[in-house]
C-alpha cells in the first residue's frame, strides 16, 4: 500500500489595514487558478480561499506542495492588497458582515441551513489518505474514530470568535456543530451498511448526494480516501505537514493490523465525543479519558503514546522527521495558545491578527 496523500486548506482573506475579512470577488482565486490549475477554488463565503494538493506520493511532496499553495496564493493576495490568514476563525471579524458567493450549490445550502449556514465563517484543514479498498476503508474509519480528538487537540486553532475569547482552544467545530451531519460519526459493520444509509438519506431527500455528509472523518463518495476533516486549519506550514504524516501514519498502522488479523478496539460514538468535547475546550493542556483503563489521563501523554502506537510505521513512510516535530508543538503550544499568548501580552486583537499573517507565510 502507499497511502497516498491529498491536503485542503481554507484560507482568510483579509484586508491589511482594517485586519477584518474582507470579499476578494473570487479575484484570487482568478489569477491563482492560472498558476495552480484547478488547486484553487471558491468557498460559500466570499473572504474564503480554499486550495488543494495533488496526489502526494510521500508526505515529503506534501511538504513541497503544501509550500507552494500558500506561497502562491499569498503572492497573489499582496499583489491585490490583500493577506491571507491560517487561523480555524478569525479573532473578531463578524459573520453577518461577511458576502456569500454567488452560486447554485450556495445558493441552496443557505436556502436549506439559513443562520448555520451563513454564520459557518470558519477555516479547516482536510487530510485523505489512499485506500483503494473500500472494505478495509470502512474498516480503518471505524477503528480510527478514537483516535480524532488526539489529531484535533494538535490542530487547534481558534480560541476567539466575533471578538471574544471563547475559553475554548477551537471554538470552530463549536460553530459548525449547528449544522446536520456532523462530528464523530457512528459505527458501519462494512460498506454495504454504508451504502445502505447514503441511499436512506438520498431516497427521503435529507441530501442530494453524499458530499452532504460532513462528518469529522468519512469514506469519501467519490475518491479512494478516507478524509479527515476534524481539524483546524493550523497557523503554519511546518503544522500542517506534521499533523498529515501524523494521520498517514495512524492509516498504515492500522491497515497493518487489519492484514494480521489483529484490530484496535471499537469504542462509541457517545465515549469518543467527551474526548473531542475535551480536546475542543482545553486542547493538549487538558485531560482525556483512556477508556481501556477508565481513567482520565493528561492529553500529552497520550499523544506520546499514540506517537508510541504508530512508531513502526513511520520509517517506511519516510516521515519520522516530520512526526518528530509534534514534540515541538507539544513543548510550544498549538496556533490557538499562540495566539492566545499574543493576546495576554499585547490585549489586542489587531496583534493577534498580524501574529497569524506572519505564521501563515513562515518557512516560505
């Protein structure tokens, strides 16, 4: 197996002087998508940019790849006096100020969700991992779900929103709870089971297709991949690359486990949710539950062990210097205590805002 890799990011578009979202007419994406060929697309709001890899081989073509989007994309944003911004909200810019995109599909999204539609002015990051095998894809999803609010407290990345401090290190999913289908999805004894429900909801017109179904991980309807979809855009390219070796890893390791007729237990939905509660709240300075000992654990610990879990596989997929470097944001922080530590220092959001500016184009 390769376990190919495919990443998206959804950019803020933001004015520079007023450090407010700001509509860019889809300008952006115009010029860029002559220099990235389809990489690029429009969101439902008009102060989103959304770009996407192409098949990535190995996690280091991901970094190359990943590298290239935003420094095209924020080339392009200066050269129409713009920024772009990699924060999962921004720190104060309000929803209902904010444009929607002209479009069918937008169209009918907001006619169906209304306010949660238009207030889902929020930014993530999503990671597919190559599996041609839908079986063992379905599989992989089930066991994996434990694993998602470890994954999310590393990504998080959205302490404020409408300019207050949520007291939560990512308040985005909080924001995106209000729509249908969403979170940590239920348990499918197999493919056909899943089939079965995308029809379900297909035949009593709850969705047109099965791109409707938002779920922190899903099967996807249409590639070979299993897509994680729980994270937070993070502030830097170095974070994004390590969260997707991180995830890529996690998919090999239990791909071999499945081949050796061994499996990781299978937990419920409702247990897995305290977790991402936790994860969402305190991020990687609180406590999660370790349901085989029934007890609660600091969250460091145990993304130690899950670094521990997966550590035999990274070798062969040639990631261990970027897993690596999920020590560092376990010694400095995740983007939402970066930012959160700006704000306690300087007490204002503008900083805030300029601090995420220059994180989005470091290493660039």
């Amino acid at each position: 197996m390769d376990f190919t890799l495919g990443v998206e990011e959804e950019y803020q578009v933001i004015d520079p002087n007023t450090r407010e979202l700001t509509s860019h007419e889809q300008k952006i994406v115009e010029i860029a998508d002559e220099i990235l060929e389809g990489q690029v697309k429009a969101e439902m709001h008009q102060a989103v940019v959304e770009v996407g890899t192409v098949i990535c081989k190995d996690i280091k073509e991901v970094r190359s790849q990943v590298t290239h989007l935003r420094k095209t994309i924020s080339e392009v944003a200066s050269g129409l006096g713009l920024r772009i911004a990699a924060a999962g909200t921004h720190p104060f810019s309000e929803w209902e100020k904010q444009l929607i995109t002209v479009h069918p599909r937008y169209d009918e999204i907001v006619q169906e969700l209304q306010d949660a539609a238009r207030s889902n002015l929020i930014f993530g990051l999503h990671v597919h991992v190559g599996i041609e095998d839908r079986e063992m894809a379905i599989h992989i999803y089930n066991s994996v779900r434990y694993f998602l609010p470890h994954i999310y407290a590393l990504s998080t990345n959205s302490p404020f929103w409408e300019g207050r401090n949520t007291g939560f290190k990512s308040f985005r999913t909080k924001v995106f709870d209000k729509f249908p289908r969403t979170g940590i999805p239920d348990f499918f004894t197999g493919a056909g089971e899943y089939e079965r429900y995308v029809n379900l909801l297909v035949q009593t017109r709850c969705i047109d297709n099965a791109k409707k179904i938002w779920w922190d991980v899903r099967v996807h309807p249409f590639y070979p991949t299993i897509e994680f979809r729980i994270c937070d855009v993070p502030l830097t390219i170095d974070e994004t690359v390590t969260i997707t070796a991180l995830i890529q890893a996690l998919v090999a390791k239990l791909y071999i486990l499945r081949r050796s007729n061994l499996n990781f237990i299978i937990y419920k939905r409702a247990l897995i949710n305290e977790n991402k509660w936790r994860a969402s709240r305190y991020g990687i300075d609180g406590k999660m539950i370790d349901f085989g000992k029934s007890i609660e654990v600091p969250t460091k610990e145990l993304i130690l062990e899950l670094l521990e879990f997966v550590d035999d596989v990274v070798d062969e997929l040639g990631s261990r210097d970027e897993i690596n470097k999920i020590h560092k944001i376990l010694n400095e922080g995740t983007g939402a205590d970066r930012q959160l530590a700006v704000f306690e220092k300087t007490k204002s959001l503008n900083d805030v805002v300029d601090f995420i500016l220059k994180e989005t184009v470091a290493g660039i």
